[in-house]
C-alpha cells in the first residue's frame, strides 16, 4: 500500500542508451512531478502535471519526456543518457498544485557509465 | 523568479542540544514555506510548514518561524536526538506559481550522542 512508488529502483546503464523510469501514486492526487536530486543532494524540479497536463517544465533538455497516461502515473523517458544525467530522480504528487504537502517516491538512483 | 538559500551547509550538535536552520529567499510573493527532511538513502519527507499569514508554528520538538518584512523563515529543533541526524531543506514557493517548490541547498544535521 504504497503511497507514491516509482520503477526502477537502481538504473545502471551506458552513455547513449534510452530508459525510463515509472511512477504511480495511489494518493488520488491530481499533480505530479519528478525532480532530480545531484551529487551534492541539490533538489530541482523538472516537470509537474496537473490531470495529465503539463504545467511545469524547467529549463531541461528536451531529451527528457514526461508522460502522464492517467492522473495516478507520470513517467519519465530519457534519450540518449549523458555521464551528467547521473542522479537520484524522485516522482512526487500533491493533492493540489499550490501550497500543500508533496508527497515523494523512494527515488531513481541512474548511473550512467 | 524564487531564490532560496539556506544555512549552514553543516550542522553538528551534541545529542540534547538545539539547532536552527536558517532560510531567505528573493520572492516577496512567496507565501508558502515547507521543510522537509531527507534520512540518508531515503525520499524527501515534510516536517513542518508555514504560510505567510502566520509568524511562527510548533510540532513537538520542531518549531519554524517566519518574518516576511526581512524575507528569511527558520527550523529550530529543540532536545536533538540521534534520529534527527538527516538532511534538512527549507522550500518557497508563491501559491500562483503551480506549486513550483524552490529548495534550498540543504543542511546535513549531525546529532552526536
């Protein structure tokens, strides 16, 4: 019965390849977002949607693509993964979009070598 | 946009001891301001928020105030006990901006018994 989960766990992978990571929230939320966390813990938001539309999308390469299928999934497809792209990614989701609690995934941790 | 720095970066105290975090940020629109509090190799959780109507709130052991006038908002932990070793992030962010977060860079708190 978790609340926010995401998949997978650990992604470990060469430079140039594509993955994705997966997240599903069962909160009954409305927003969700992904930010990444760097070496130095450094948290930044990428993207947030709201009922699947887009509403927030930072300054990232657009190697990057968010999906929402549904209110209760966001997923995050990269292309062409980069050494920099090595971080700790967190899915989240919050009941509204304004100044309430986010709740977080266990995280992404993606190496790329 | 929203700017948020936090100090210190590092924090050591003795197990009984109190610590305070502190936060500014460059956004007088800003009146939402969360902490949250990551344990090492763990998500991101919420401990205590404040908003701007409010000068100061207290939990149990944890208490934020805020002063909107000089822009900075504070986490004092009072009793400090070896659970609460963790890194800490102040947050902002204004109610009309989508609930974009800006996080601050983090300070590791580190209880000695």
């Amino acid at each position: 019965d978790t609340a926010v989960s995401q998949t997978p766990k650990y992604l470990v992978t060469q430079m140039g390849n594509d993955k994705s990571i997966k997240c599903e929230q069962n909160l009954g939320h409305d927003t969700m977002y992904w930010y990444k966390q760097d070496s130095k813990k450094f948290l930044k938001i990428m993207f947030s949607y709201n009922n699947k539309e887009l509403i927030i999308n930072e300054t990232v390469p657009n190697r990057f693509s968010p999906k929402s299928p549904d209110k209760a999934h966001l997923n995050l497809h990269i292309n062409s993964l980069e050494l920099g792209d090595s971080a700790v990614y967190f899915c989240a989701s919050s009941l509204a979009l304004v100044g309430i609690e986010q709740f977080f995934g266990p995280g992404t941790r993606l190496t790329v070598l | 946009g929203e700017n948020v720095e936090q100090h210190p970066s590092t924090l050591s105290v003795q197990e009984g001891d109190s610590a305070v975090i502190k936060c500014t940020y460059s956004d007088s629109a800003s009146n939402y301001f969360p902490w949250y509090k990551q344990e090492l190799g763990k998500r991101p959780q919420l401990i205590i928020d404040i908003r701007s109507n409010v000068g100061e709130k207290k939990d149990q052991r944890i208490a934020v105030t805020l002063n909107k006038t000089a822009k900075h908002f504070s986490l004092h932990i009072t009793e400090t006990q070896p659970e609460d070793s963790a890194v800490y992030f102040c947050a902002a962010t204004p109610t009309d901006n989508w609930g974009k977060l800006q996080f601050g860079a983090g300070t590791q708190v580190v209880v000695t018994p």
